[in-house]
C-alpha cells in the first residue's frame, strides 16, 4: 500500500464502542432490485455479494417502512415480518467478509409515486400543490404522524431480527423527515410545524423511537445514524439553511447517535460551503465536525470519485468516507488502493466488464438518477443507461 493512504485503513471507534477497520463506507443508492411486493430480489443479492467488501460500512439504500412509502416500485421494502426472510439473507451476505451492514429506513413522503399510482394518496407534513408532481399531496393527520413513527419503530425491529448491525435513518434528499423539517414543505399550525422547534420535531421523534428499540433489542454495539441535507435552498425559497440544519444536528446528537452521513451531490461536493448564514463560505462538513466535537462521528460523501478525493475528505472533513458512485462502477476501489494499486481504480467501463458490475435488471429505468456525475465517462453512463 501507498504510505500516503494509511489512514485510511486505520480502526475507527463509534460512540458505543463498535469499531471498522477502515475509514471506507458504501454509500447508501436506490438500485431497484427487490421484487415488487417488498421481498428481497436475487439481483439484490447478486448486487451486494459483489459489493460486500467494498466498505467496512456498507449502507443499504431507502427501504420503505410503510406501505404508503413506494417512491421506486422495486426499492427496498421492510414494512413487513413477511419479508424477513429476505432481509436475513442479504444480511449474511452483506456481512459475509466481517464488515458491519447497515440498513438506512425512511418514508418518502410525498415522493411517493407508486403509492399514488397503487393508492391513490401521496402524503407529507402538508397538503399542498407542487409543480413537479402530476399528482396532489395529503397532509398527515396527527393519527397518521403517529402511525408512521410507529411503523419507524416496527422496521428497526425487523433490521435488528434480521441480524443486521445498524440502521441508518434517512432524513435527508426531501423526503418525509426532511419535508417535516422543510418550511417550504411544511406549513403546519400545530406541534409539528411552523417554528424550527417544531418542525424538528418530527425527525427528533423517529430518533427517539428507533433508539428505544435498540435499547429493548439490539446489542451495545448496534450502531444508528442519521443521515441529514445540510441546506436545502431553491427559488420557491429556503427550506432550511446550514444555521438551521446545524440545530437539528445538534439537537439530535445530544440525544446521541454514533454517525451523521451528509448528503451532497456535485463536483466535489464533499468539501462544499455553505450558501447562507452565519457560516456562508465556510465548508459545511468541516463546521458539521467541529460542533460535533467527539459527540459523533461524521461520514462525508458527494464526488468521491478518485482515491486522492477519499483520502482528502478524511483528513480534512470527515471521519468516514462515504463513496457511491465511485463503488457502483468499481467496486473494488477499496481494496485496488489497499494493495497499492490506486492507478486501476476508474470509473471506466466497456462492454466486457458491465455484466460483472451485477446490476439489478431493472437499474437502467433510475439509473439517470444515480449516475449522474460529470466525472463519469459518457460510455460508462451509455452502457449503464442500457435496459
């Protein structure tokens, strides 16, 4: 191995105890291989065996916890004890070669397309018209609220009976918790809306009520993170900024999580700054880390794309590198710069070496989603794009 990358091979320590030896996370992608009514797919499986070294964290991607959560159709579903089965499988698989395997859950809120196409409703904090949706959004009910918290709750159970060793809660890419945090999304009158007490109030309680889970049923060392947007401002007007962002973080971590992930997106996104606020001009997750102060660890991700980019965001941004893109192409980025051959890591592929990729059949319908960065050669993208 190149000196220069050792430390990115060094043990890590989370809060709780449980440690990775390896700085290197999968990060967390919608690649649809699951079947239709939830159950773990064999191109999931397929997918994951191939890709089950390729971190010390592996994250799944958003899996549903509620049957009113459909945003991809085959996404990742655990909404119910049926689908354990499955779920036990991809978890031996994941955890084959002794690296930790985290489950990310969420609820999509209004994103939720194929639960309109099946249900007719797509819920969120508000109703409310938005216009780039061909359907309309239902505010929840406080009954409602309450039924998704506990359908948060019941799917941390399924991921800690499933045998996995951690859960990740998605409150980030606006979705549910990130549109109940949202003041462009959330324009409620009551406690789960209208101050930024409030409106945090919604991703508070999901972390409060996966955590009482853990505590009744899982090992010391099961590890829960959250994922979170830093900012989320557009011409409708700003969602959130990083100042308020910050006050989430801060407010979750004093409940106390072992990892916050950062979702960024963008040439070199890892390192991004903040485009409002007190900390405008200043990189985001350097600020993140530094509030965090030991409290939690702190998983950098957008643009990882090169193992000098990797190394770079763990010394100067992040404990943890959280690499997608950069693992969906080559998944044995990893362990090509651990065996010192950091020169064959590419994002370049032909003809002859997509199939051993083992992506979904069906990853060429959101693949426009997921590959999307400039730094990707237009074949690797022709090729992926492909049915």
């Amino acid at each position: 191995m190149n000196p220069k990358f050792k430390r990115l091979f060094e043990t890590v320590t989370f809060p709780n105890g449980a440690t990775i030896n390896s700085r290197f996370a999968m990060g967390p992608m919608v690649v649809v291989g699951s079947q239709l009514n939830g159950e773990i797919g064999d191109d999931d499986l397929a997918y994951w065996e191939r890709r089950n070294d390729s971190g010390s964290l592996l994250i799944t991607g958003a899996t549903a916890v509620s049957e009113y959560s459909d945003a991809y159709g085959n996404g990742l579903k655990l909404h119910q004890d049926e689908l354990l089965n499955g779920w036990k499988k991809l978890a031996n698989i994941m955890k084959a070669k002794g690296n930790r395997a985290i489950v990310q859950l969420f609820h999509a809120g209004y994103r939720a397309n194929f639960t309109y196409k099946d249900k007719g409703v797509a819920y969120s904090a508000s109703t409310k018209e938005y216009p780039f949706l061909d359907y309309p959004v239902t505010g929840m009910t406080e009954s409602q609220i309450k039924t998704t918290l506990d359908e948060f709750a019941a799917a941390a159970k399924r991921v800690i009976e499933a045998g996995f060793d951690g859960i990740e809660i998605h409150g980030a890419n606006r979705y549910l918790i990130h549109q109940f945090f949202s003041s462009v999304s959330n324009i409620r009158d009551d406690q789960w809306g209208g101050s930024l007490a409030n409106r945090a109030r919604f991703a508070l309680e999901v972390v409060k009520r996966i955590q009482a889970v853990i505590k009744e049923h899982a090992k010391p060392d099961f590890i829960l993170g959250y994922r979170i947007s830093p900012e989320e401002i557009h011409r409708e007007g700003n969602g959130f900024t990083f100042d308020e962002a910050l006050y989430l973080i801060n407010q979750i971590a004093q409940i106390g999580v072992d990892y916050f992930n950062v979702s960024q997106s963008g040439v070199r996104s890892f390192a991004a700054s903040a485009k409002a606020g007190i900390y405008m001009g200043q990189p985001i997750n350097q600020i993140i880390k530094t509030q965090l102060n030991g409290r939690a660890l702190l998983l950098a991700s957008g643009d990882l794309t090169h193992p000098d980019k990797i190394l770079e965001a763990v010394m100067d941004y992040a404990d943890i590198a959280s690499s997608a893109t950069m693992v969906l192409i080559d998944p044995d980025t990893k362990n090509k710069i651990q065996s010192g051959h950091e020169n064959d890591v590419s994002l370049a592929i032909d003809e002859t070496t997509i199939d051993d990729l083992k992506l979904p059949k069906e990853f060429y319908k959101i693949a426009p989603m997921v590959v999307t960065s400039e730094l990707i050669p237009q074949k690797t993208k022709d090729l992926i794009y492909k049915k």
